[in-house]
C-alpha cells in the first residue's frame, strides 16, 4: 500500500537510509560495453607498466636507466622561485594536506548528494592507494636518492612508489571519472581528465625536483593508479549502469533519468 504524502519531511533514519542507497542510471549497452572494455584496458596497462618498472628496479636495469639522467636534469633547473613553488606542491599532495583535502571533498560531497555511493567510492580508492604503497614499498625497500640533495627535510623512508604521486594520481584521475561519469558532455569530461594529468605530471616533477624520488617511482604510482582507476570504473559500471528493460534495484539517479 502506497504512503500517503502528508508534506513533511522524511525522519532522520529515512534521510540516512536513503543515502546509503546505491544511485542506479540508464546507459546504452554499447556505452556500458565501452566502460567495460576501459576498465580492463587501464588495469592491464597499469599492471604491465608496473611489472615492466618494477622488474627493472630489481636487477637495476630497464628504465631505470632513466633515473640518473632525469635526476641530473631537474638539478640543472633549481632556482630559489621554482623550489618554494614545488614545495608548495609537495605539501599540497603530501601525507598531511592531502587526507584533509579527501577528507573535506568527500564528507562535503557526501552531504550534499542525493546518494553516498560516489564520495564513498573515491575514499575506497583512496585507502586502497595507501595500502597498496605501504605494502609494496615495505616489500621492495628501494632506497631514495641521495639525501644531501633533498630540498625540504631529509627522508629515509622507502622509494618505491612515491606516495605523494600516487595519492595525487587516485585522487585526480578516479575523482574526474566519478564527476564526469554522470554528464553526457564529452568534452568536459575530456578537459576535466586534461587537467587531471597535468596535476598529475606536476606533483610528480615536485618530487623528483625537491630530490625525493626516482623517475621509475613515480612512473610505477602512476601505473598503479591506472590500475586502481580501472577497477572502480568497473565496480561502478557494475553497480549503477543499467541499460533499459533491465531491473532497478536502487534508486535511479536523477541525472540520468529520461526527465533529465
């Protein structure tokens, strides 16, 4: 039997229940198929680049024949302006500042939408980011670069991958897709995953400019980033996208009904 609508506002447990209810949208099958077969694409990617980096890092071969030079170019470039504006970056994308950040965008998010699934769905990716650096660098315990040449404190932890990097990298690159995933302008969505890279490539020379890193830990944050990306497209395609004529099991997001 249908409830009367009797102008009040739902209670308090109604409002929370309803948020923590999965946002479904209506796609074509082609479209689904196409996030699908991105999904797998970035994952293999990713895990190939990281197999190829980290294998190198191993025997000391590979690209990290690149390390050196790349290192020797950066300090070529050091000026008293361009230091305080990578400083300014690495605090931005470090250990401190970016938690805060995440932390202020997906509580603020989560508020502010009709369903929890996204902003939760970026702090997964997030948390799983930091687990996979944590474990992998303990692992491999490759040593940073010499630390007379660190530019803000020295640092004896492991290298390999760069933390601020693939924090940076999960944050900007699944956090454009969750945000554009749901509008149907292309070219928005294309210029929102531009600036995504440039953040990217930006916190990444912050740290091999500031002396923290080698080329080939940035190179593997990046790679697993990719990874990461492709698996929440693929749980969120899996989770939300519906062509029509298939069952709605959660509430049809606005944005994708055909009201919109």
């Amino acid at each position: 039997m249908a409830e009367k609508h009797t102008g009040k506002s739902p209670g308090w447990w109604r409002t929370f229940h309803d948020k923590f209810v999965v946002e479904e949208r209506f796609i074509s099958g082609p479209a689904r198929d196409s996030l699908y077969r991105t999904a797998v694409g970035l994952m293999l990617l990713g895990t190939v680049l990281f197999v190829v980096i980290l294998a190198g890092v191993l025997v000391q071969g590979g690209l990290t024949a690149l390390d050196e030079p790349a290192r020797s170019w950066l300090l070529t470039l050091r000026s008293e302006t361009l230091t305080t504006s990578m400083i300014i970056l690495a605090i931005v994308f470090g250990p401190v500042a970016l938690p805060v950040i995440v932390l202020v965008a997906t509580v603020v998010w989560g508020v502010l939408a009709r369903h929890a699934w996204r902003p939760l769905l970026l702090a997964a990716a997030m948390l799983t980011g930091v687990i996979l650096a944590q474990i992998i660098g303990r692992t491999v315990g490759r040593e940073r670069p010499p630390v007379d040449l660190m530019l803000f404190g020295a640092d004896f932890t492991f290298s390999f991958p760069s933390g601020h990097v693939l924090g940076a990298s999960d944050f900007l690159l699944v956090g454009t897709f969750l945000i554009f995933s749901r509008r149907r302008n292309h070219k928005a969505a294309l210029i929102g995953f531009v600036l995504a890279g440039i953040g990217v490539f930006f916190a990444a020379i912050s740290r091999l400019y500031l002396g923290y890193h080698w080329l080939t830990d940035a190179l593997a944050s990046v790679s697993i980033s990719f990874v990461v990306l492709g698996a929440v497209i693929a749980l969120d395609t899996w989770r939300t996208a519906r062509v029509r004529g298939e069952r709605i099991t959660g509430t049809l997001s606005k944005a994708d009904s055909s009201g919109d």
